[in-house]
C-alpha cells in the first residue's frame, strides 16, 4: 500500500499503525530493501476495510497493488545439526549446535538456550538469538519459518578471537542445516 502523494507517507504510516493496534489480524511494516509499505491481512474484506478507514477516517488516499498469498515454512520433524569451530568449511570462529521440533499449528516460534550464560556470556547468547531471528525470516524458500522450537544447544568460543559477530553469522547456517533435516 502507498499513498497517492509522497507527502502523506508518515501520516499513512500513523494511520496503519493504529489500526494494526486495534486489529489482531493485520500487521503492518516497511520493507528494509523496498521501503514499500507491506500490509498482512485476512481476506479481500479486511483490505476493503482497511482502505475505507483510511479515507473516511483518516482522509488519506491510498494506492493498493494486487495481494499476494503469504506462505509459511513449517517444519514436519524434530532435527538438529552442530557446525564446530575450525572444521572447514566453517570460517568463524565459533562452534554451535541447534535443535529443531515442530510445535502444533499456530504456536507460532518459541526459542531455549540450554547453554549456560556462565560458560557463553550474554552476549554471544544475544548474537545467536539475532542470527537465528534471520535465519527464521528467510526460511529454505525464502518464507518465514513458523510453528516450532529452536533450542540452543551447544556453543563453544576460542577465547580472545570469537565475536559475537562469528555467532550471529554461523547462526543462520546452522539453522539452515537443521531446517534441511526437519
């Protein structure tokens, strides 16, 4: 969605916003490359909805491109993988295991870390959070990966060279591994 005039984009933006607080059902975001305004919804209906709103009730004019179906990634078996740190082709320096189990239809993603903060400092932990949150944006077919549990189950950092960076890059990858096996 984008407004007819440039100079109504912020106020758009605002407008979607309190909508998309009031409504379960729709979602609303910029994309990073596009800059496109990106709307997520349940039907025709809603989008009618929606536009009515934003003319009567926040005098806006909108341009609407045709809607696309949303697909999601799901995983169909429990599976993990471990890449460790100086095994090629591995170029971190960093070493991480993770699991994948499908959850029901709905659960949406939970995430675990069994690995203890007194052995890989927050940190680290944080970067394989982000790297993971990446890697479940762009799924194997380049869908969001929903309805399972990433657990965090091993991690080892040669100490002074590891970087959060190296996890937070390895993340996706290992992710990637395991989603291939589930």
């Amino acid at each position: 969605i984008a407004p007819k005039t440039a100079a109504q984009r912020e106020r758009l933006l605002d407008a979607l916003t309190q909508l998309a607080d009031t409504d379960p059902l729709l979602r609303c975001e910029v994309d990073s490359i596009t800059h496109e305004i990106i709307l997520s919804f349940l039907g025709r209906v809603q989008l009618e909805v929606v536009s009515a709103l934003l003319s009567e009730k926040y005098k806006l004019e909108t341009v609407v491109k045709e809607p696309t179906v949303i697909y999601m990634e799901r995983p169909l078996k429990a599976a993990s993988h471990t890449i460790h740190i100086e095994v090629p082709p591995n170029p971190f320096w960093a070493s991480i295991g993770l699991s994948v189990t499908p959850l029901p239809l709905g659960s949406g993603v939970q995430y675990e870390s069994r690995v203890s903060l007194g052995y890989l400092n927050q940190s680290f932990q944080n970067a394989v959070r982000d790297g993971i949150r990446y890697g479940l944006e762009q799924g194997l077919f380049g869908w969001n990966v929903t309805d399972c549990k990433i657990c965090f189950e091993y991690g080892l950092y040669y100490s002074p060279v590891s970087t959060p960076a190296d996890f937070r890059s390895l993340a996706p990858i290992v992710l990637e591994q395991a989603l291939k096996e589930s």
